[in-house]
C-alpha cells in the first residue's frame, strides 16, 4: 500500500485520524468521516471496516463531539468503533505518536500558517499521509518546498487544499480537459453561491486566514522565487485576464477575480501533469459573481477598508477582532446555524475552449468550446468535509493511481488518475457537461 508504506499499512491502528475533531469544521469532518465507515462495507467499493480515530487538546471535548456525530447521524453511539488520541499542535511528541498509528491524518487546525507545518512535518517523519483544507497558497507552497523530497522518500502523500478550496476548481478543470475530445486550452470557471432566506454565514477561521494571508503577499513571492517554478508554456490562444469588475452577460449580474487558492492550486496542477506526464497545460482564470450594482457598490467599501487595514498591525487585530462588523455579518465567530447551511449552495460554472482532434493548437484560433458545472451543499462546513474526506478515501483505496513517488501535491496532482470525482459525484458535489463542445 503506497500510504503510509514508512511502516506497513497493516501495522497501523487507524486508516484516517482527523485531528482538530474539537474545532468548528472538525466536527463536521467527523460526521462525514462517520458516514463514509458506514458505507465501507456497502455497494461497489465494499471494503471492510474503516478504522478511525479523532484527536485534539481535550477528551471531553473530543467525546463530545463523537457523540453528537452519532446523535446527527442517528445512530446510539460511535463511542465503541471511535478511538480518542490526545495530542496538541505545540507538543511534538504527541503529533508523532498520532502519524505513527494512522495511514492519512486529516488535518482540521487552522489557520495553517501557524499550526500547519508541525503536523505535516510529524507525519513525514512518521510515514502518514496527510490532508488540509487549507486555502492558503503560502502555507501549502512552503510545504512543497520544505517536505517535498522527504515526503518521496518516505512514499507519503501530502496533499493540501481538499476542501472547497480547491477541489471543485482543481477537479473541476480536469473533468473539463477530460469531456472535451480534443485538447483543451484554457479554461474560465465562475462561482455562484446561493443562500436561502436566513443568508450565508462563514466560521471567521476562514476570516483570519485572509486576514494574514493579504497581509504577507510579498513573502509569498519571494518564496515561489526560491522555488524556481518553471514557467508553465501558454498552449493555444492566450487567456485575456479580466479587469477587477466587470459585467458578466452569461449570468446578468458583476464579476470580480475570486481571491481564495484557486488559481494558485490549479497553476501547480497544471504545472505538474504539463513536466511529469507530459500533458498539454491548461491556462485558468477563476471569478466569483457577486450581484447587481448595489451589492457591487458595498462590495468595493468594504473590500477598500479591509485592503486598507490588513497593511497595519492595529487594523489586523482589529479586523481579526470584529470579523462580523466588517463583513457585514458574512463572517462571525460562531460560524453559520443550521438552517443557514441548509440553505446555501454552490455551482461553478466552467467555460473550456480548445482544438478539435487532429487540429494543432499551437496555431489558429481555439475552434471548440464546452461548458460543465460542478454544484454542491454549502460549501465551507457540508461540501469541505465531504471533498475532505473523499480525498482522504481516495488515497487508502486508490493506491495504484497515485502518482508513482510520494510528495507534495495540489489535489489534481495527486487525483488526477483516481476515482475522486466518481466518489464525490456519490456524495452530492455533482460534475456535469452543460453544453456538449461546438465547433
């Protein structure tokens, strides 16, 4: 078994642990990871119990969390086939002890620029694969130049960005290159997120990690630069890049760049599959839509005043401090209710273009188009652990797809050959072909 093949797979106590169980999105990975030991032992892809186990700070904490996952998924009791580890992000000794025991670790502790790195390095060191859901470009860039190799030697996987930053983007583009017959050569994606009544709420986790995120850019360039990334070859027509708003006629309301890890993680996919497999590079450019005029105009208030305070430590502290204030109740410390997330869903539209079979592509215009849409639940605490935790599945049962030599991947990296999307389709984030290609 490639995971974990450090120690034998067979050795080890868990195939997943998810650690931060106690946080906010912990609890609904726990939950999903509750669901997917259920299924183990159904339909096509039966394949005996799922051994698991949940970690973190606190065992009342961490029981309680066990129980009201069986409470939500009505069942009496997860206590019994649930394990607790305790084991504390600043405390070394415990990280290893978990990666020792486990084949993935799932890792829920954010934000990851400052809690990241330890667990990634425990489980290098100690032949465990490991899963985030990080958003962050810098932390997951820094991984790769810091654990790649030992990661290929150990035969581990780390794999960053399994949430809904980025695998419905990263995914979502390989489905498209894959559905279209020819090659495909760019690729724009558009994300919608509808809310029911009661509106859309973020945990303001994904808050702070903005916050630093914006703050810390210029080190975020000078370590690609230490990388020495090379520059990925535009195949085809060059993408045109978009302004920062514009007017959207396919959906009749404003754009702007979506500013999550899309693009980034999709750069270093496409990277990849373009040097180790010899693949045609698809270029990519990801939007969010975000209303008509007057969500536009609050939309540019509140974007200047957060550009603005994230540059000085005082505004820093003070957005990190009142994140619903200037957010306009979009972020709160609570996160969102029920009935919110109930409400919400997501589809990212993608518009492909590309050269029919037999057409060179490194001339004359693109002359195939296609569109596909992947839709799911809400996206940070439904669809997250449910990309999450697939993710994690996939590395266990797809063994021989995985890229031949451990490492630091992006999830297309590292998914690309698997059965991801097949299984994320079973759980309801839904991959589709809207438009069939025109010529």
């Amino acid at each position: 078994m490639a995971a974990g093949s450090g120690t034998k797979a067979a050795e080890r106590l868990y195939d997943m642990v998810v650690f931060g169980a106690s946080g906010f999105t912990g609890q609904f990975v726990v939950e999903e990871v509750a669901r997917a030991a259920a299924a183990a032992g159904e339909g096509p892809l039966c394949r005996g119990p799922l051994r698991w186990a949940v970690a973190g700070r606190s065992r009342e904490k961490l029981r309680a969390v066990v129980e009201k996952a069986a409470e939500r998924l009505g069942k009496a009791t997860l206590g019994a086939e649930v394990d607790v580890l305790l084991c504390d992000v600043s405390d070394a000794g415990s990280l290893a002890a978990m990666a020792k025991q486990t084949r993935v670790v799932l890792n829920c502790v954010g934000p990851y620029r400052f809690f990241g790195e330890p667990v990634v390095e425990a489980c290098v060191e100690n032949g465990a694969s490991c899963i985030d859901i990080s958003g962050e470009p810098q932390f997951l860039e820094g991984m790769y130049l810091k654990y790649n190799e030992k990661a290929a030697e150990k035969g581990v996987y780390v794999v960053g960005s399994c949430g809904f930053d980025s695998i419905p983007a990263d995914m979502g583009v390989l489905y498209t290159r894959d559905k279209l017959k020819g090659t495909l050569t760019a690729v724009e994606s558009f994300l919608s997120v509808k809310s029911g009544p009661e509106g859309v709420c973020v945990h303001d986790g994904t808050w702070k990690s903005a916050v630093y995120g914006l703050a810390d850019e210029d080190n975020l360039r000078k370590l690609r630069k230490k990388i020495g990334y090379a520059p990925v070859p535009v195949v085809g027509a060059k993408l045109k890049k978009r302004g920062f708003l514009f007017y959207n006629r396919e959906f009749k309301e404003y754009s702007i760049p979506f500013m999550g890890s899309d693009g980034s993680v999709v750069k270093r996919t496409q990277r990849y599959l373009h040097t180790e497999l010899q693949e045609t590079p698809v270029q990519y450019g990801a939007y969010v839509n975000v209303g008509g005029l007057g969500s536009v105009i609050k939309l540019i208030f509140a974007g200047m005043l957060f550009l603005l305070l994230v540059k000085f430590n005082f505004g820093r502290k003070l957005l990190t401090k009142y994140p619903e204030f200037f957010s306009a109740g979009r972020f709160t410390k609570e996160g969102p209710t029920q009935k919110q997330m109930d409400g919400t869903s997501f589809t990212m539209t993608f518009f492909g273009e590309g050269y029919s079979e037999g057409q060179d592509p490194q001339s004359g215009k693109p002359n195939v188009k296609i569109c596909t849409e992947v839709k799911g639940p809400e996206p940070g605490y439904i669809a997250t652990p449910i990309a999450m935790v697939q993710a994690a599945v996939s590395l266990l049962e797809d063994t021989a797809s995985l890229p031949k030599r451990g490492g630091v991947y992006s999830p297309g990296a590292a998914f690309s050959k698997t059965k991801l999307i097949d299984r994320l389709n079973r759980r309801g984030v839904e991959f589709s072909v809207i438009s069939k290609p025109e010529v």
